[in-house]
C-alpha cells in the first residue's frame, strides 16, 4: 500500500510541474536505501572478535622486554607474568618465563623468583635459558641461605659438556664456593678460568683471597693472584674496583708481615674518588701507627676526617688522634683532641640514654613503630634524630630497612592491583565497555556513523515538511513552536561528528588534550618530588648541623616545622598522584559510547519526539493540502518511516554486538573475580608476614639502638680516660723530673762529700 501511495505520490509531483523538490525528496529517499544497505552489511558481516592468537604474546614479550631494559622490572614482571599464565603453548612462554623469573629476582623477591627458575630447568637442556637459570639460582641461594639444592644444581651444570657451557658457570661455582667458605672446591674451579675468559679478573681476585684466607702456605698464591691483577689494565669498571680491592688485599697481607712501607704504598695507589679511600686512609694511619710514624699516622686520620666528616669512624678517629699526640708528648693538643671529643658525643650520649629510657619497653617501642610507618617507610621515621646518622648504616638495620622496604613495596603493588581491578570493573561496566574489544568498537563506530547519516536525512525531510504544513492556515502557532525547537536541536546536531573518520578525530582530539594535561600534571609531579628532596635534605641539615645548637623549646619548635613541612609536601604528592589517575580515568572513557556519543543519543531522542509531533500535525492538516503537497508529505512519511526501520536495525546490530560483549566479558570478569581472591589471600599472608617482620625488626632495631648508645657512653668514657692519661703522663713526668732533680742533688752533694773530705777530717781533727 505504502509503494502504492509513494508512486502516485511521485506521479502526482511530476504531474505538477515539481522536479527539482520531486528530485530532491527522492534523493533523501535513495540515500536512506544506501544506508539500509550498509547497516544489512553490517550485520551480515558481524563476527565476535577472534581469540588473542600466539602474536599477542610476543607482542606483550616485547613489551616487557623494553620495561626490562629500562629497569622497570615491577611493570615488566606484570606483563610477563600474564603471558606466562595464559600462553604456555606460545613460542614465547619460555623467553617470558625466563625474563619474569629475573623481573622478580631483580626487584628483591627472591622467593618467587626461584619458583619459575625452577621452572625453566625442569624443562632441562633444552630450554636456551637453562645453565642461566641455574646460576641464578645458586646466587639466590647466597641471597635466602638455603643451600640444600645448591649441590643439584651444580651437578647439573658439571653435566652440561664443557663446549656449550657458558663462560659464567666456573665463575658462578667458585663465587659460590668461595662464600660458602669452601676454599679448595673454590680454588678447583676457579683456575679453570684462562686469561682470555670475560671473569678472569673476578676469578683472580676470589682466587688470592680463598689462598689468603687458607693462610699458611697458600698467601703466596694469594700475593701472586693479587699482583697478576696488579700488571693487568682494567679497562671496565668493575676490573678498576677489582683492581682497587686488590691493592687493599696487598696492602693487608704486608701489614701482617710487618713491611710498613710496602703497606702504605699500597694504600696511597687507591684513588680519592674511589668508594674505598676512607677506609685506605684509616687503615693506613694504624699502619703508621705500627711504624711509630706518629706524624704520618695523624695526616691520614685529618684527611678522613675532612673527606668524610659523617664516615661512623669519625669518633674512634678523634680518639685516635688524642692518643697520637700523647705518644708525641704533645700534651696540651691531646688534651684539646679529648675534651672536644667528649664535649661533641657526650650531648649524643645523652639524648640516646633518655630516649631509651623514654621507650620502657625498647622492642615493643620499636615494633610499634615500625608497624605505623609500613605505608611509608623510611629509617627516619623510627629512629630518634640523634642515633639517625650513627644507626642507619648498621648492616643489621639496613636488611631491616630492606626487608620492611619489600614489604612496603608488596603492600603498594596490591594497592595498585586492586586500583587496576575498580578501573576494569568500571570499563567492563560502563557505557563505553565495548571500547574494550577494538574490532568491535570500530564496528559498533561504523553503525553510530549510519545513524547519524539518518539523523541529517531526517532533519532534512522535517525541514520540508515544515514548509509544507507552513502553507496551510490554523497550524501557524503550533508549527511555529515545532519550529523553535528544532532549531535549537538542529544546531547542537551539527555540532557532532557524522562520519567514522570525524568520530575517530575527535576521539583523537579529546585524548591528546587529556595527554596534554596529564604532561602538566607529570611536571608538577617532578617539581613536588624535588621539592621534598630539598626538604629531606633540609631536616638532615637540621639534625645534623642545626638542632644542637638550639635550645630545648627551640628544638621542639623547628623540628615540628620541618615535619609540618614534610607532611604538606607528601599531601600534595598525593593529591597530584589521585589528579594523575583521575586524568588516566577520563582518557580511558574517550571512545565509542563515551559521555558525548551519549549526550547525541540523547538528542537524538528529542529531536524524535519533535518529528513525532511534527507528524501528528501533518496527519491533522493533510486533508486541507493540495493535490501534489499532499503526496509530498506522504512521500516523506514513507521515507521517514524507511528511516526509523534503518534506526531499528541499527538498534538490533547494537543489540547482538552488546551480546557479543556480555559473551567475552564474562570470561574477563571471571578472571578477574579470581584475581580478586588472590589479592586478598596476597593480603592476608603479607599481613601474617608483617606482624613477624614488625616483631623481629623491633628487636633488631633495640638492640641496634642499645648498642649505639652503649657505643657513645663509651666514647665519652674514653674520652675521659684520655684526659686522665694525659694529667697522669703531666703528673708522670713530673714526678719523673722531680726524681731526676733529688738524684742529681744527691749526687751533687755526694761530690760536695767527697771533695772536700780532707778539709772536713781536718776540721775534725782541730776540733777539741
């Protein structure tokens, strides 16, 4: 019927005289069957998108490769590990296994690493990474102290034939066996390495100590092994650390056999910007000290002193000079060298002895501590000011600080998986989920793109109707309403973008605005890290140089400053880092069904309804139209009613994609869900973990803080002691000078005596 009415419709219009309206109405009319037919395309050609396929686990291999190389092994051990999870048949799975097993090992979790270690070799021989694997797993058992499967391991390795054996393996064997205080077996295997081989500087160097460390008969070896270093150019830097280290060796085994000279030229080859010349200087001033070149001995201990003013051998060497100038008999300047001493530590001394008393129970003190700061911590933060500088670098406060560092890292990572899981909780839920799946996405692109082409026909046969129904008298108010208010949704309708091409453009304009601010924002970022780096930096000074000099009110009052300081800086840290991830958020939302594709849903709706109404008008009025409008206005019924049924299949292609979606987001979700449990079991455990660490970390840190505070007490004891000695070696020489003279006088008298004791016998004898 409806072809009937549109041919007569046609008939009736070229009948009038119309073509060019004629024409044009059937031009809308031929576009909107091109864009049924694009849509009918659309669906016949609709697939669920395909699985990932083995490329995409090279892909992420590569990914994480690059991570890898620029040190970001937390970012990199993430990629890998989900390839090694979910493509274990890929040709990837074993390079990824490999690259997650050292991801781990580098960033200190030991354990896991192991596991996939593991792994790799129980796929024997064959797998390329297999030697590597097992050496590192022999260097990770020096890292945990379990040794029990070390020997398989290096049987493995014996097993491997000597031409396709890695040039590491000796090396690897010998450092293991040299640790584990096994100096033959270290020996046995570290001569093996010739002078061509890539650790022949490392293994000469283990070679001379495990021969040192024999003693006897073995410290030539150790001397020769030391000195083929020593004729050798480094040309890394690890072989000029190696080089430097061996001159220290040289320079010991010479003190020990009493050639002083040898020693201290030993000592005077290692280099002022080495990491080793601190402890060159003091072990040359003992030197010196042994030779009686007391002189000597004092100018290394000044340069100490002036090149590392904050070196915790700083105390023992200002004793250490006092002592030097009682051996010169400079009494005064010891003296000096002890008082100042005692002034400088006997404070620290002090503050540590009522801090500890101030803790009561000094373990329980520490462990709440350390459990508060876990979230951030930093030795500063649980260490009194005062033993700060002097705690810090004790080995066993460093692998606590190391330990509740991992600790604090593990918490972090599972506070960011959980941020990672709402962000995919919120992209699988939200209304521009199917951004997800690209192919689709691009589909469901396409499909927006032909229902905004039917919205600009539409709007072009409304404004036609309009006209139509202008000519007829009674409609005027009304149709002037309609007429306002498709003006005003006309004008935001243009304002969208139509095409696929101008969809993605400004998809792609949206995103570069959100990179440009997340840029400012990574800037800011910088300058608050730099900012709190001065103040760090700042509160040290203070500590240090500043806090001393104050008094007590004074204190209290800049160190809360310096806190206050600290505390705005890291609010401000996080509040840019929660800025950051809102920005990450709306730059993920940009896309298909974003927040402005459903606001021109959304006017698409309206102007909808303003065509219904148009068209309740137009069936009002149609009887009083002539002739040829009247088939005009059901020539654009017919078209418009073709137009909604594209907009209905456009809606049903929507429907079967968004089943497409319920289908492939179950899995994800499913994942997910599980990832969830995980996290939380992840949680519970490092809990467990925690409580112990704060427990035997708050014992370490007691005894650490007993023993520096005892170490001070000491200090100023000795300090005390030296003043003494100097007033007993005063009194000493005194006592010495006043002998010297009552001897001399007796002796002088004793002459006196004896000269003159023929005139005392005459004397005598003319006496009555």
């Amino acid at each position: 019927m409806k072809r009937v009415i549109l041919a007569g419709g046609l008939c009736a219009s070229m009948a009038l005289g119309s073509p060019a309206r004629a024409d044009d109405i059937d031009n809308l009319g031929g576009r909107v069957i091109e864009l049924d037919t694009r849509i009918g395309d659309l669906d016949r050609n609709l697939k669920p998108p395909p699985p990932p396929g083995p490329e995409l686990a090279d892909r992420r291999l590569i990914d994480a490769q690059v991570l890898y190389e620029l040190k970001n092994y937390e970012a990199a051990s993430i990629i890998l590990f989900d390839v090694v999870e979910k493509y274990p048949s890929s040709p990837a799975y074993p390079e990824a296994l490999y690259y997650l097993a050292d991801s781990l090992y580098l960033k200190r979790d030991f354990l896991s690493s192991r596991r996939f270690f593991e792994k790799i070799v129980e796929q024997g021989p064959q797998n390329q990474r297999y030697q590597e694997s097992l050496q590192r797993l022999i260097e990770l058992s020096l890292h945990t102290g379990d040794y029990s499967p070390v020997d398989g391991y290096i049987e493995k390795l014996d097993k491997t034939p000597p031409g396709k054996r890695l040039p590491s393996v000796p090396y690897v064997e010998g450092k293991y066996f040299f640790f584990r205080q096994q100096y033959d077996k270290a020996l046995a295997v570290l001569k093996s390495i010739g002078p061509d081989h890539v650790y022949y500087f490392h293994s000469l160097y283990f070679a001379g100590a495990a021969n040192v460390a024999m003693g006897g008969d073995h410290v030539p070896e150790g001397l020769m092994a030391f000195g083929t270093i020593l004729k050798s150019q480094p040309k890394t830097d690890s072989q000029k650390k190696i080089t430097e280290l061996a001159h220290m060796a040289m320079a010991r085994i010479y003190y020990d056999r009493g050639q002083f000279t040898n020693a201290l030229a030993e000592y005077g080859k290692i280099g002022s910007k080495s990491e080793l010349f601190n402890d060159a200087l003091y072990e040359a001033a003992w030197v010196s000290i042994k030779g009686k070149e007391y002189d000597k001995a004092a100018r290394s201990l000044d340069l100490l002193m002036l090149n590392a003013p904050d070196s915790p051998l700083i105390p023992e060497v200002k004793l250490l000079i006092g002592q030097l100038h009682i051996r010169e008999n400079a009494y005064p300047q010891a003296t000096d060298a002890f008082t100042k001493a005692r002034d400088d530590y006997a404070p620290i001394h002090r503050q540590l002895a009522d801090a500890l008393t101030k803790t009561g129970d000094a373990p329980a003190y520490f462990r709440d501590l350390i459990s508060k700061n876990l979230s951030k911590f930093d030795t500063s933060s649980i260490l009194p000011a005062a033993s700060l500088k002097w705690l810090q670098n004790e080995p066993d406060v460093q692998r606590v600080s190391t330990l509740i560092g991992d600790e604090s890292d593990l918490r972090k990572s599972l506070d960011e998986s959980e941020e990672i899981i709402k962000r995919l909780d919120k992209a699988m839920s939200g209304p521009a989920r199917v951004n997800i799946f690209p192919e689709l996405a691009m589909v469901r692109a396409k499909s927006i793109a032909v229902g905004n082409e039917v919205s600009v026909v539409k709007e072009s046969l409304a404004g036609k109707m309009s006209r139509l129904i202008g000519a007829v008298g009674g409609a005027e108010a009304e149709l002037k309403q309609l007429e306002a208010d498709r003006d005003v949704l006309e004008k935001k309708m243009r304002t969208l973008p139509v095409s696929a091409d101008s969809i993605s453009d400004r998809q792609q304009r949206a995103k570069k605005q959100f990179n440009d601010v997340d840029k400012r924002v990574v800037e800011l970022l910088t300058e608050l890290n730099g900012m709190r780096a001065s103040a760090v930096a700042t509160r040290k000074f203070y500590q240090d140089d500043v806090r001393k000099s104050l008094p007590g009110e004074q204190q209290q009052r800049a160190q809360q400053e310096v806190d206050a300081m600290m505390n705005e800086i890291d609010t401000e840290i996080e509040g840019t880092d929660r800025l950051r991830k809102d920005v990450d958020d709306a730059k993920m939302s940009v896309g298909v069904d974003d927040a402005d594709m459903q606001a021109a849903q959304e006017l698409r709706k309206q102007y909808d309804e303003v065509l219904r109404r148009l068209h309740d008008l137009d069936v009002r009025v149609r009887s009083r139209l002539s002739t040829g409008d009247r088939s005009k206005a059901e020539q654009i019924e017919s078209i418009l009613d073709r137009a909604r049924s594209v907009e209905t299949k456009i809606g049903s292609f929507n429907g079967r994609i968004d089943a497409m979606l319920d289908t492939q987001l179950k899995v994800i979700q499913t994942e997910v869900s599980d990832e969830k449990l995980k996290i939380g079991a992840y949680r519970q455990q490092l809990g467990g973990y925690t409580v112990e660490s704060a427990e035997v970390g708050g014992g370490i840190m007691a005894e650490n803080f007993k023993a520096v505070t005892q170490r001070f007490y000491n200090v100023v004891v000795r300090a005390d002691v030296g003043i003494i000695d100097v007033a007993w070696a005063l009194k000493d020489n005194s006592t010495r000078n006043t002998n010297r003279l009552v001897a001399e006088r007796k002796r002088e008298l004793k002459l006196l005596d004896d000269e003159y004791k023929d005139v005392n016998k005459a004397h005598q004898e003319t006496q009555p």
